[in-house]
C-alpha cells in the first residue's frame, strides 16, 4: 500500500469528523501550496542545468507530478459519480466503451480495477469486452462499442 494515500486517507478522515480546525487545515494547505513550489523550483533548477540527464529526469519527475494531479481529480469526479445509483449514472457511448477497453487492454487492468475507474459493473466490462471479440468488426448502430475514428484498414489496429 502507498504510504502516501494511508496518509491521503488518514487526513480526510480527520477533517471529516472534525478531528482537524480551521487553523490547522489552512497550515496544512499552505504547506501543500509551498511544497508544490519547491517541487516547481526543484524541477526548473534540473531542467536549467544544462545537463542531458538532468533535464530528461526533470521531464520524468514533471509528468509524476501530473499523473499524481491527474489521479486526485480523477478520484474526486469519481467520488460524485458513486453518490448516483448505478441506474441513474448516464450511459458511455460506443466510442467512450471501445476507449474504456483500449486503456483496460494498455494498462492491463483486471475487470474489477477497470470497473473501479470507470464507475461501472464488472459485468458491464465484460459484456463489452466479450462482444468485442465476438464480432469485431461490426459496423451496426446497436453495437456496444466502436473506435473512433473507424478503423478501416488492418494497419489503424496494429
């Protein structure tokens, strides 16, 4: 486990039941603002070396810093999403599902941890995923899933 999102965790438990006050929550926000900034500092510093390695590890520890932004908004526009029954949830189109199955196939991810990211039912996943190597090349309009854009030849596949 992530020693990061126990501690992630831990502070958002606390500030729900009022473990933390107003005072300590604005200094741990500030201090969340200035760590930002000396990670900015630090990133431009290795950049501005001039060194080859240096400004290729600046590149590497910016794109961490974004895939770690990238993941908290990921998680709070999910957590809205978890407050609607799944019912009430709108529907992904067939370019959205051929999408959700391209990053599951990327990344690797197991039904349950797609399902997670997604918001939907393992089922739902597997439907899609089974239908996909079912009829691939359906071109219908009740068809669950299709790349956009259309793939045509062999080539836009491989």
């Amino acid at each position: 486990m992530n020693p990061d999102s126990r501690l992630d965790r831990m502070v958002l438990s606390m500030a729900r039941h009022r473990g933390l006050d107003r005072p300590l929550l604005a200094v741990l926000r500030r201090a969340s603002e200035l760590l930002g900034l000396v990670i900015g500092m630090r990133i431009a510093q290795m950049r501005d070396t001039g060194e080859p390695v240096l400004a290729l590890a600046s590149k590497v520890e910016t794109q961490a810093v974004l895939l770690k932004a990238l993941t908290a908004a990921m998680e709070v526009l999910g957590s809205r999403w978890d407050k609607l029954p799944a019912s009430e949830r709108p529907h992904f189109t067939a370019e959205q599902r051929y999408r959700i199955l391209w990053i599951k196939d990327l990344f690797a991810l197991s039904l349950v941890e797609a399902a997670r990211m997604f918001r939907v039912d393992k089922s739902t996943i597997a439907r899609w995923s089974a239908e996909r190597k079912t009829d691939p090349g359906s071109t219908t309009v009740g068809s669950l899933i299709k790349p956009e854009p259309p793939v045509r030849r062999y080539a836009d596949i491989v």
